[in-house]
C-alpha cells in the first residue's frame, strides 16, 4: 500500500510468488503511482531540453534504441555475430560491420499482411513519428539515408504501408556518451561537448533522461535488453492489467476456488507496452538473477 496499491491490487499482490512476477508488479504499481521522480532541478532541466526537440510528442510516437560503440567490442560480440549468422553469413571475422545494422531494426515492423486496407482494398499509408535513440547517430543517419523508397531525407515508405519519419535528439550532431567514447574515454573532438568537465557531464546525463523519457513512452519501442539503459526502458513500460480481485470468481465457500484460479493467471496481472526485441536475450533477468 506504500506504493499506492488499492486493497484488491494488494490481496493479489500477497499471492504473488514466482520472483518475476512479483518485480513486475511491483514495477507496475511503482509506474502507476509516479513513484520514480527526478530531483526538481533535473525535472526542470529535462523538461526545458525536451521543448527544443522536433519530435512531436503532442502526438503518439513509435521509439528505436540503437546501442553500439563500446557496449558491442566484447559483452554483446556474440549476439552480433550470431545475427550475421543468421543472415548467411560464414566467416565470423569478415562481417560486413561489428553491430547489427539499422534496417534490421526497422524488421521488427508489422509486415506488408498487416497493412490497413480501404472499402476498396487499397492499402492505407499509415503515418508514424519515429525517435531514433543511439550513440552511433553518424552511422545511423548514413544508414537511413541508404534505405529504399525515401519521401524526403528523414521518410521513407516501409513494408508498402508504413510512412515513417525519423527524428533525433538535437545534441547528435556527433557521437557522444555518458563518459566520453565510452572505455576509452574521451577523444579529441569531445570539447564541443564540455569535456570531462562538471558542466560538460550534467548536459550529457540531461540529454540521455530525456532519450530515455521519450523511448518509456512510446507507442512501439524497439530495442534490446543487452545494456543497462534497454533494462531501464522496459522497467518503466511495465504496467498492471485491469484491476482484479482474488474473488472475482465462483467460489466454494471459503475462496479456495477462487484463489486458485487467479493463481493460474499470474502473468495476466502485468503487461508491458508494446515492445520489440531485434537481438539478444528477449527476457530481462530479474533482480539479484
């Protein structure tokens, strides 16, 4: 009830017992509740970078994480290779690149089948606003711009259906991270963003919680749970199902039947926003696992 649990949400929370099921509901209870706040000058500051996006997010958004750099040199190296595997690829040292590639992402979409259709059975363009999240925004740009079928420089039609218009964070003029080019620090060109000063550290940790402002919220998030930061995301998509109540069915007398039917329905008490895992583990461990 700390955590703002109506009586019902706390009698089916007490009957929880798989360790998963009970992080995930108090996750969701916790999101419920707006309990993960920011100090208030971070919560002003972010909210000050957030108005210079263009994204707009007055409107439903879909969200890609892309994370590379120092993440896939050895933690992550297996799951690339095993990617490039999978596209027919033999010679695990002559990939065509070290990281999985951005239109491997975008795979993740509703396919051509899933295309809205008229009276007349013509497909339908949908239109999506799509924040790119990563520390390869070069690359990534470079990526987009190679894709098939632009409508202008950052849209493109996907899958026949899918008119996708691409934003980023406006400080990704080049690459950055939260501690420089990541292990091996920062490199010469990194001045532009503070250095390794005080100054140059909070601007970047404001840049990052807004990313990871806009990616929790999404309407699709695409991404993988192989870094901290995609573990963070999907914490914060974790919601609770529609209230139940462990007596909610017909009961013998004494609730024995009803508890043991919604004991068989643990995993219906949480849900997740939509999100699409590319590569990787598909499941994030739980805490202390």
């Amino acid at each position: 009830t700390n955590l703002g649990a109506t009586p019902g949400e706390a009698e089916v929370f007490s009957d929880l017992q798989g360790t998963r099921e009970i992080w995930d509901y108090v996750l969701g209870l916790m999101n419920k509740a707006g309990f993960l706040r920011f100090r208030p000058w971070i919560a002003r500051d972010v909210e000050l970078f957030l108005k210079s996006f263009e994204l707009p997010m007055g409107k439903s958004y879909d969200a890609i994480h892309v994370r590379r750099g120092d993440k896939l040199v050895e933690e992550a190296r297996e799951d690339v290779v095993k990617y490039w595997l999978s596209q027919g690829h033999t010679d695990e040292d002559n990939l065509p690149s070290d990281y999985v590639p951005f239109a491997a992402y975008l795979s993740k979409w509703d396919g051509p089948d899933a295309c809205p259709v008229d009276d007349n059975g013509e497909v339908q363009v949908v239109k999506r606003n799509v924040y790119i999240a990563t520390d390869d925004p070069i690359v990534v740009h470079e990526e987009i711009a190679a894709l098939p079928n632009h409508i202008s420089p950052n849209t493109i039609l996907w899958n026949d259906c899918h008119e996708l218009t691409f934003y980023f964070n406006p400080t990704d003029d080049s690459a950055f991270h939260l501690n420089g080019n990541g292990e091996g620090g920062f490199e010469e060109g990194h001045e532009v963003e503070g250095g390794d000063s005080c100054f140059g550290r909070y601007h970047r940790n404001i840049a990052s919680i807004a990313d990871m402002m806009i990616l929790s919220k999404a309407r699709t998030f695409i991404g993988d749970y192989n870094s901290n930061w995609g573990t963070v995301i999907r914490t914060m998509r974790v919601r609770l199902s529609e209230p139940v109540s462990r007596h909610d069915s017909a009961t013998d007398g004494d609730g024995s039947i009803a508890r043991e039917r919604n004991m068989h329905r643990v995993g219906s008490f949480t849900r997740t926003l939509d999100t699409r895992v590319l590569w990787g583990a598909k499941r994030v461990r739980a805490p202390g696992y």
